[in-house]
C-alpha cells in the first residue's frame, strides 16, 4: 500500500516519476517498482526522502489516512474564497510561497 500512496501523492503534486527521482535522490526504478507494488519494503531513508519532496511526513507514506474532511470554518472560509472570484490559479499563485517547498 506503500506504493500505491507514493503515486497517488506524486499524481495529485502532478510529478512525474522522473521528477520525483531526481529531487529525492531515489532511483526512478526503485520508485516505479515501489509504485507497482514490486517493491513492498523500502528503508525508512527513502521513505523520509520521497516525503520530504512530496511535502508530507513519514507517517502519510505508512498509514492509511482515514481523516481527510475539513472541519466546518475551513469549509466557510473555502466557500467565501470561492465565492469571491478568485481563479485556482490566483490562489495557486497567493499560496506558492507558502506551502512546503522541497529543497
């Protein structure tokens, strides 16, 4: 099930496997062959270098996260965002400085 978070972490990021590759320093075959479930037990020091990039802990790569709703404020200030008229691209670019960026 590992793999299967890593690609769907890496699909949602829109990161190709070659990306993630490169700026993790994991082998693009070591990560496709986890992602294909070939690969079912990689060392903790991968696990932490794909996290880092895909900008999530350890834990989100091991556990099944079964809490993904927001809470209600979040919901109410999400729906006031959208109903300000705000493009996603705009609030893609107001939050690009903010959000976790791989080294």
């Amino acid at each position: 099930m590992i793999g299967y978070r890593v690609k769907s972490l890496r699909e949602e990021r829109k990161m190709t496997i070659s990306e993630l590759s490169t700026k993790s320093g994991v082998a693009k075959s070591y990560i496709s062959s986890l992602e294909r479930n070939l690969q079912t037990n990689p060392t903790i020091l991968v696990l932490e270098k794909i996290a880092r990039i895909l900008c999530i802990k350890v834990d989100a790569l091991l556990y099944e996260q079964t809490d993904k709703g927001m809470d209600e404020e979040w919901m109410a200030i999400m729906q006031d965002v959208m109903g300000s008229g705000i493009s996603k691209e705009e609030m893609r670019e107001f939050i690009g400085d903010r959000k976790c960026t791989p080294r």
